[in-house]
C-alpha cells in the first residue's frame, strides 16, 4: 500500500496537511447514498496559523499514486483533547436535494446530464443508456431518486444495470460491464464471511403488471411465470402499474428473469485492500457457502475501505448471478 495523504482545502483556498488519528474510513454505496469519508485529526500549529477549517471545507484522499475521494466536510465533531473528528460527502450528497422533473422521451444517461448541467456539478464520463422512457413526472423527490429510477427503467426493460458515482470530483455513469476487476476473493483473501440464502425478500416468480384501459373501462395485465418454481415455493407475484407507452409483456417478461431466484446475501470481512475497489465494480469470488460454490464474478453493492498505518483492509456486501441485497 502507498503512502495514505489525506488534504484539507480550507475556505480560504489554503492547503493544509493535519496530522491523522490512526483509522482512516471510505465507504461507498451502488445506489442512495454519497461516498463517505470519516476521519479525526489533531489541532496543531500549521492549522491554526492558517485559520482552520469549517463545514463545507474540500478534503482529498490519495493512497500512493491513486486519487481516492474528493468531497466536503458536512460534520465536525470535536473533543476536550483537540482532536476534531469529520465525517466528508462527495458530489453525490448534493444530489440529495428535493425538486421537481417532468422530462419525455429521454434515457437514463440524458436525465443525469440533464440533472447535472442544471444544478451546476461535474460531469466525468457517461456511458449511454438504451431504453428510452416516454414521459415521467417527478414531485418532492431527491434528484438523486429520480436518476436511480431512470436506470430502474433501464434495467427493468433492458436488463442493463448501469452504476452512478462521483469519480473524484466528477460524476459517472458506468454500465457494470465496464467495471470488471483482476481482483479475486478467496479463503486466503477474506478473514471471514456471512453468507444468507431466502425466498422471502426480493424473489418473484410470478410478474404482474396491470393497466386501465380506457376504451373497455376494465383492467388489463401482462403475466409472466414460472410454473416450476410456483410449485416448488408457493406463488410470490410482484405487481406494478403500468406507466403509458411501455411495453407490458416484455418488462414482465425482463423482470421475471431478474427476480426468479433465491436471493443470497454474502457480506466479506477484513479482505485485503485494494484501492481499485468501489460499489458498483465487479470482482471475482471464489468461495464454498456450504449449500453453493461462488465462482464467478460478483457487484460490490457496499464497500468499507479501512486505512490504518500500513495496513489497508475492505469490508464488502456483494450480489452476483442469485446473490442479491
């Protein structure tokens, strides 16, 4: 592991380098929340000569030669010995704002730069999204709901899942088939593992999706089913309302593929660092579950990076083929 360099960007433009409590965190989520950085410093001489810092307050992290996180200081949280404990946000918690959005005939991708261009953040790289949705209506929702629901509708039609995130300082749109890692998780890698199979939360093996005719005056469904598992589980059905000009029998047909599983939850503890390691990549698990191998490659739904000295551990919760959260 390099050199870990943590820099505080005070709201006069000056630069400064505290010194750091050992214990430096960095935790991303795949969707609904910033990236969020924890960490404490020491009150010293060099930050009061150059006047401290406050909330709103820029703060980088650098591990060797790789930019990290870029974000602000939201809270400070201080104590009688001077230590000064901060918890920072990227681009992302801006996102977190309430507004309201009516857009038509626009892809997941053109909501984000639409989003984006008119509140004033950076755009990095954006990978085109290909299910076009025909008219949506947003009220008293965050932004950043409304760009998740945009690629909700990407994958519900298309089976594309695409991740949003703030690439140090520039947010991202990235289809998971571009964030594919050299990275494998085993026995020798990972300290230990929790490890959950259930049908009782996110399987489905019967779609529903339903819509008012106008012309009849009754309701009309799409279904899509599999008998097998009904049989085997007893009939779970997801229900939606159909939103007009979308194509019923085939997002029925789109999300019983993606429900119609048991869903397993595996949670990896104290595996060995790798900064390359965000939510929304995929890296490779090798593992005996006892009821199933894992060996494929699995999505970091949540990753909990941990910086002490030199050492560097990550805590991840991951989902691949039924592994879900």
């Amino acid at each position: 592991m390099g050199a870990v360099t943590l820099m505080i960007t005070n709201e006069k433009g000056l630069d400064f380098y505290p010194p750091v409590v050992e214990g430096i965190t960095l935790t991303s989520s795949r969707r609904g929340s910033p990236a969020t950085l924890k960490f404490t410093v020491l009150k010293d001489e060099e930050m009061g000569r150059l006047g401290g810092f406050a909330e709103g307050s820029a703060v980088t992290l650098q591990v060797g030669d790789k930019l990290l996180f870029y974000g602000f200081i939201f809270v400070k949280r201080r104590d009688r010995a001077g230590a000064i404990e901060c918890t920072a946000y990227d681009q992302i918690r801006y996102l977190k704002n309430k507004d309201v959005l009516s857009y038509k005939n626009m892809t997941a991708a053109e909501v984000v730069q639409l989003i984006a261009n008119d509140k004033k953040l950076k755009l990095g790289e954006i990978e085109p999204t290909s299910y076009v949705i025909p008219f949506r209506s947003e009220e008293n929702v965050t932004l950043l709901d409304m760009i998740e629901t945009a690629l909700d509708l990407e994958l519900s039609h298309k089976g594309q899942m695409f991740v949003l995130y703030d690439d140090y300082g520039k947010l991202t749109l990235q289809n998971i088939a571009s964030m594919r890692l050299d990275i494998l998780i085993n026995a020798a890698a990972a300290e230990n593992f929790d490890y959950t199979s259930s049908i009782d939360e996110q399987t489905y093996n019967q779609v529903k999706l339903s819509y008012a005719n106008k012309e009849t005056g009754h309701w009309e469904s799409c279904i899509a089913k599999d008998g097998e598992h009904i049989n085997q589980w007893g009939l779970l059905q997801y229900f939606e309302m159909l939103q007009e000009g979308e194509s019923g029998q085939a997002k029925a047909e789109a999300l019983l593929k993606l429900y119609n599983s048991k869903t397993r939850k595996l949670k990896i503890k104290n595996a060995l660092g790798d900064v390359r390691v965000r939510a929304g990549c995929l890296v490779g698990v090798a593992l005996d579950l006892g009821d199933v191998i894992a060996n494929t490659y699995m999505l970091v739904e949540n990753v909990c990076h941990t910086f002490k000295e030199s050492e560097h551990f990550m805590d991840l919760t991951l989902r691949g083929g039924e592994f879900v959260v």
